[in-house]
C-alpha cells in the first residue's frame, strides 16, 4: 500500500514539473502561477503542496531538468577528441544555441531567487559545478601549468564572458549584439581569450558576478 502511495506521489510530481516546465517555457518564469500549474497537472491546487513545499521549490526542480538538458548539449561524445580550442568554440555555440531555441527556460536558471526562508539546496547548486567543469578541461590542456585554483577562476571568467554577452544579446540591450553576428562574435570572442592562454587578454573580474550567483 505504500509503495503504491509513492508512486503516485512520483507520478503527481512528475506531472507538476513538465506542467510548469512547459508553462515557463512558453509564457516565462515571471507569469508563472501555482493555479494554472495545477489544471494543466489535472490536480487540485493544494495538490502541488503535498509534493513541493512552495512554488520556489517546484522551480528548482525544472531549473534541475533544464540543466542536464543543457549538460547533455554542451558533453557530446563527437566532441572530446578535438583539440582544446575547438571544443572551448563548441561549448560556447552549444550554450548559445540552448538559450536562443530554450530561452525562457535558459532565463529561469538566472532569476529564479528562492525566499531567503527556503535558499537553494547544495544538491541544486552543485549542478551548476558542470558547467565549470567542461570550461575547465580544455583549460587545463591549453595552461597545463596553471594551479587547478586558477583555473577554476578562469573557467568562471570565460563562462561569465560568454554569457554575458549572450544575455544582454539575448535581452535586447542597446550595447547587444544583432542576432545574425551572435554566433560569430561569440566565436571569435573564445578564439581570443584561448590564444591568450597566460591570461594576458582578460581579468578573472568577469567572471566575478556569476561566482557569486552560483558559488
């Protein structure tokens, strides 16, 4: 009886999250509400608080589900036998790519800000690590004598270099690059910050914020 028990529970769960999955998806994190998950679950509204403790939590589990979405775009096997400044060049138009088809889900990653009541759970955070991770192998074939501490830095530097300009691409801002030349600037932006290898060319400043978003 029990085990019949949770695996409705699990089925609700599943059930809420590709609900709001979806509803994010089409109408963007900020117009999301409990209610309108519920009906397109086909459950009661208290329902959704007898699998999630509030909406914020229901929202890290589909921030959860887009970030081993994008893992598994940016960590394609076809990839990993190129050299370290190609596969630096991947990561970065795979990334581009994720959030141009998946924007209102790549956005959700970045303004979802759980209640200082109910903060993100490490589980949730140490998600996030991959993506200084893939950054920082190819780092470390291009600057093999770079301490592993820097090279986290780093990793966090290019990661905040190409996001940044993605985003504010992406939102439309006045000093944001046309669509039609993202790809290409993005490109050449890699390109630059790989040949300079004894990180002469950028400052771990960059990489600053996002460090402190996720760190």
């Amino acid at each position: 009886m029990a085990g019949r028990r949770e695996e409705k529970r699990e089925d609700l769960k599943a059930r809420l999250i590709e609900a709001a999955r979806e509803r994010i998806a089409k109408d963007g994190l900020a117009n999301l509400r409990a209610r309108d998950i519920t009906q397109d679950a086909g459950c009661a509204l208290g329902g959704l608080y007898t699998v999630f403790s509030d909406l914020a939590e229901l929202v890290i589990h589909v921030n959860s589900a887009t970030l081993k979405a994008l893992e598994a775009r940016l960590t394609l096997p076809e990839t990993r036998d190129r050299p370290p400044t190609d596969r630096l060049r991947n990561l970065a138009q795979g990334y581009l790519s994720f959030a141009v088809e998946h924007r209102n889900l790549w956005k959700a990653l970045f303004e979802h800000f759980p209640p200082e009541s109910s903060p993100t759970p490490q589980w949730h955070l140490n998600e996030h690590l991959f993506l200084m991770d893939v950054i920082a192998e190819p780092l470390a074939e291009l600057q093999p004598d770079m301490p592993p501490e820097d090279r986290a830095i780093r990793a966090r530097t290019l990661f905040g270099a190409v996001h940044g300009v993605v985003s504010i691409s992406l939102e439309g801002r006045f000093v944001g690059l046309p669509l039609e030349r993202l790809a290409r600037e993005v490109d050449e932006l890699v390109q630059t910050i790989a040949a300079g290898a004894d990180g002469a060319v950028f400052g771990g400043h960059v990489g600053l914020q996002f460090g402190q978003r996720f760190g």
